[in-house]
C-alpha cells in the first residue's frame, strides 16, 4: 500500500474511533445485553422453542397472560380452515384446557412394530371437542410419513365430535415435504407468533415475564429470522457513516479462524458443495468478468461476487446445513415485475426437477431445500436465470 493510501486509511480509522454520535458504543451496548436464551445456548433448539411456546399458549399457565396469546393464534388459525370459525373463539371455554409439549405418541411403523414419537404441542379443549397439533420446525423438516403418523394418531385418538387442526409452524411458512398432507394448515414465526408477541410484550406488566417475553422475540429475531431491529438499524448508520473504513477492513481481513475451523471439521459436505457450486458457475464465466470466493460464517458458508467493472464483492448465495446430508440455499430477489419472473422461473425449473429432496420455499428469501441433490445443469442454469447469462 502506498504511504499516501496509509495515511488517508489513517485519517478513516480515527475518524471511525471518534464516532462522535456514539453509534458505535450503542451499537456494543445493544449487542451485549444479557439474553436468558443466548445465555442457555438455546437459540436455535426446537424443543427449547416448542417448551417456551407450549407455556405461552396455555391460558393458565404461570406468565399470567390469560388466553391472550393462544386467542391470537386461534384467531389467525380460523380464517384459513373452515373447522375453526372466528366467531366461536371468544365462547370457548378456556378453564378446561390441557397444553402438552412433547406429547408422547405410539404408532405401527411399515414392518407393524410399535414406534414412539413425539408431538411438539398438543392443545386440548376439553369442553369444546377441539383440538390443535402442532409441528415445529426451525432448522429441520419434516421426516418421511412423520406428519401422517402424527395426523393419523390425532385422528384416531380424538373421535365422538372432536375437531382438529394440524398446524405446520415454520420461520417463514414454509410447505411440508410430503405435499400429500394437504391438512396441515402453513404457520409462520415472521407474520404469527412474532407479531403477537410484539403487540403482548407491549401489555404485560410483570416485569419478569416482560423480560421473557423480550429476549425471547430478540432471539427470535437474530436467530431465527436473521434480523436485530434496534442493532440493525444502528449498524447501518455506522456503516453510512464510515463505509470507506468499512469496506477496506472487510476487503483486507483474514477469514474467521474460528469458523474456518468449524466448517473445515464439522459439516464438511456444505464445504464441499459449497466449492463445487462455484467451480460449476465459474465454467461459465468465459469473459472472466465475474470472480468468486467464498466465506465462513457463524451458521452458513456465504458465496460472493466480483464485478470487475464494480471492484467489490457482493454476496449472492448463503449456503447452510440442512436435514441429514442436505445443504439449503438462500438468496434475495428484488421486488419488481421482471425479478418476478425470474423468480418464477427457477422455482418452476426446481419444481420439474421433482425430487422429494429438494424443493423451494418462495418466502421473503428464495430458498433451495435439498439443493445438493440438484445436478451440475441445474445449478448452473438457476445461475444463469439469475444473472441472465446467455
């Protein structure tokens, strides 16, 4: 580096430490408040969720919340299944109702010998002849038949009147693997539990429920759905604010060793597909225009993007672990007509690839469940649809 480079590097770096609005100290307070999930490592642990939900959503539990939360989600529940009407929630009877978490199941596997499984939350009212199952799913899908055992045996065991609901919950209402299980009604963290959770933070006055209640939507946010509104917000004003400093350090710093690590010892598959995916997009890069390397973070591998012309990397496919041996894919598209279509696109050319392990989940973000499972020629043309490579 020249000295005149050095020494404007210089004047960026101490104007970034003066950081005379305080964003910087703001942010590191943000980040560092105390987190009784964080502190628990359960963060992304889906029967620490479903316990955490299951106490929530029972109206005479100890949060002293009443029916408010599970009214809310009976609420949301009813205007898309016709066995639920909205009218009728408010007559339930909400003194005699039984909320399970990890609710003990046998049923006959193909060889018809008794197998265990486990509910994450069965909801029962009692006096109403009703009955709400629900699968939680973070990280993982669900297995092969799973949701038909667990459906069957709410069938079965529920009879003389009663009704159910089978709710699929998943960060952005994903669909199930098995597309047979029509029943199961789509559920999601990001528009349902969320939002109410936001609204009831807002009403609760014990102060240590309040509390639960706030690290709990924090973790939800950051872990979950990979957003920190209040630390988001300040790290993109420190980033506006000092973008030159920024960019350099990220230009010029070495890999997380601690990650590096991670990735290189553990889930190694995602590594190697990780390498693969960018030897098969770089077979079409004739005009050597684009360049691609990739990075590690806490819980994925991100792939990025070197525009020659533009001089910068930009990140254009996260790659994660998924079920078993699967790795997922994440990207973003914009919201316009023509991005529409390509969207469309590529879910439809995944969709004829019909394997029962890869699929798509067409939320928020694209996502590619199974995307390992896609051939070399799929890959790359997902990669030409996006990037309109001819």
């Amino acid at each position: 580096m020249a000295d005149n480079e050095l020494k404007e590097e210089k004047k960026l770096y101490k104007k970034f430490l003066d950081d005379k609005d305080h964003l910087i100290e703001d942010l590191e307070i943000e980040l560092k408040k105390p987190n009784i999930f964080n502190i628990l490592r359960i963060g992304r642990k889906e029967i620490r969720h479903s316990n955490f939900l299951g106490w929530l959503l029972d109206p005479n539990g100890s949060h002293g919340l009443g029916n408010k939360f599970l009214v809310r989600v009976l609420r949301d529940l009813s205007l898309e299944n016709d066995k639920l009407n909205i009218f009728d929630v408010s007559n339930f009877n909400f003194n005699n109702v039984d909320v399970y978490r990890e609710y003990s199941i046998t049923y006959k596997d193909d060889k018809n010998k008794d197998k265990k499984g486990f509910i994450d939350i069965l909801i029962i009212f009692r006096d109403d002849n009703f009955v709400i199952c629900i699968e939680n799913k973070i990280d993982t899908t669900d297995s092969d038949g799973q949701l038909t055992k667990y459906r069957e045996y709410v069938e079965k065991t529920f009879t003389d009147g009663y009704k159910n609901i089978l709710v699929y919950l998943t960060p952005y209402k994903d669909d199930p693997n098995n597309p047979e299980e029509k029943q199961w009604h789509n559920y999601s963290y990001r528009d349902g539990i969320i939002e109410h959770l936001k609204h009831i933070e807002k009403t609760v006055t014990d102060l240590l429920v309040k509390t639960y209640i706030s690290d709990y939507l924090t973790t939800l946010k950051s872990e979950i759905m990979g957003t920190q509104d209040k630390a988001q917000e300040l790290a993109n004003l420190i980033y506006e604010n000092h973008k030159d400093i920024i960019d350099f350090v990220n230009a010029n710093r070495n890999a997380n060793k601690e990650y590096q690590n991670y990735w290189e010892n553990n889930n190694t598959f995602v590594l190697d597909f990780v390498k693969k995916l960018i030897e098969f997009i770089e077979e079409m890069n004739k005009t050597n225009e684009y360049k691609y390397e990739y990075e590690y973070m806490e819980k994925h591998i991100k792939i990025k993007q070197k525009n020659e012309t533009q001089k910068k990397f930009a990140a254009i496919y996260y790659i994660w672990k998924g079920a078993g041996k699967n790795c997922n894919m994440e990207f973003s598209f914009s919201a316009n007509e023509e991005e529409d279509r390509i969207r469309d696109s590529v879910k439809e050319m995944v969709d004829k690839y019909n394997s029962t392990n890869v699929k798509c989940s067409n939320a928020t973000y694209f996502k590619i469940l199974g995307v390992n499972n896609l051939c070399k020629e799929k890959l790359q043309e997902i990669h030409k649809l996006r990037f309109d490579i001819k």
